[in-house]
C-alpha cells in the first residue's frame, strides 16, 4: 500500500496563494480565493481531509493604452515604428503570458536590427490599475546599456547597434 497522505496546511495556503497570483496574472486583480477544509472520520481510526477552494474571480481588468517610454533613441524608433506588431493592444485584457510574449517580440525585433547584445531582460513593464473602471494603463520601458567600471562606478549609455561593414565570399569550383 501507499504511506497515508497528511494534510499539510501549509501547502493549503501555498495553492491559495498560486491560485490567487493566476487569477492576477490574468487580470482580476480584486479577486479573492478562499479555501475550507472538510474532515470526515473513518470508523478504524483516522480520517480523511478534502479541500475546497472558492474563488470570487471579479471583473477582469483590460488595457486602456501603452506607453513607451525609452530614453535611447535608436531602439525607441524601432520600437513605435513596430507598434503595428505590438502584442499589447488597448481593450485586451490584461495578461501577463501576453507581456512577456511581447518583451520577447521587442528583443527579437530589436536583435533582427543590429542590437545582437540585446536582452530580454532589457525590457520591462509597468502596470498602473489606477485608471479607473477596470481597466490598466501599461508602460513599456527599456533599461539602458551599463558598464561597471569599478565597484563604484557605473557608466550609463545607449545600447550598442552594430553593422555589417564588409562582406568577403570565397567560391571555388570543383571541375
């Protein structure tokens, strides 16, 4: 046979606490998750446990619009010039999962234009649910470069975009 289970409680509240960091990473910030433990008695001693969890999920918030703001000025023109592609659309509930698809889609679009040290964790979002009615205004924002030059000093500047200088093709024919 399989060793008894125990109920922990505290796992109980680590899944609540799963289940309320879902439903905010999808939007439904004022969503409330309670759960309740239910015992029942066996007749040779011990018992069993079962756990209900019950979720008040809310109103899902949405985007009410994107805003940019990124001090290097070469990335920041890619960046609006690529807004058709954005994945960050106003009127779309609010999504984690779709942030991180678009910081994904910026770095990619950004690599594909000469910035190949670029990275994903360059780019980050802010999230303002104080608009009103339900609705969240989300701010994207891009780290500048920084060099650390000695414990402390730190030397801020524009990410690096590199270019093709010279292309040299060797062909050979074999007869």
């Amino acid at each position: 046979g399989e060793p008894p289970v125990i109920l922990d409680s505290l796992e109980t509240k680590k899944s609540n606490d799963q289940i309320q960091e879902f439903l905010n990473n999808k939007g439904y910030f004022k969503s409330s998750v309670k759960d309740s433990i239910v015992f029942r008695k066996k007749k040779k001693g011990g018992g069993k446990a079962k756990v209900y969890y019950k979720i008040d999920m809310g109103h899902r918030y949405s985007i009410s619009k994107l805003i940019y703001q990124i001090s290097d000025t070469g990335i920041a023109e890619l960046v609006r010039s690529d807004t058709a592609n954005s994945l960050v659309i106003p009127g779309a509930p609010y999504d984690i999962d779709r942030l991180e698809n678009e910081r994904a889609r910026v770095t990619k679009n950004l690599k594909n234009n000469g910035y190949y040290t670029f990275s994903k964790d360059q780019v980050f979002f802010e999230a303002d649910s104080t608009v009103g009615n339900k609705q969240v205004n989300v701010t994207l924002r891009i780290k500048p470069q920084k060099t650390i030059i000695t414990p402390d000093s730190i030397i801020i500047s524009n990410h690096v975009k590199y270019h093709i200088n010279t292309i040299i093709a060797f062909f050979s024919c074999i007869k």
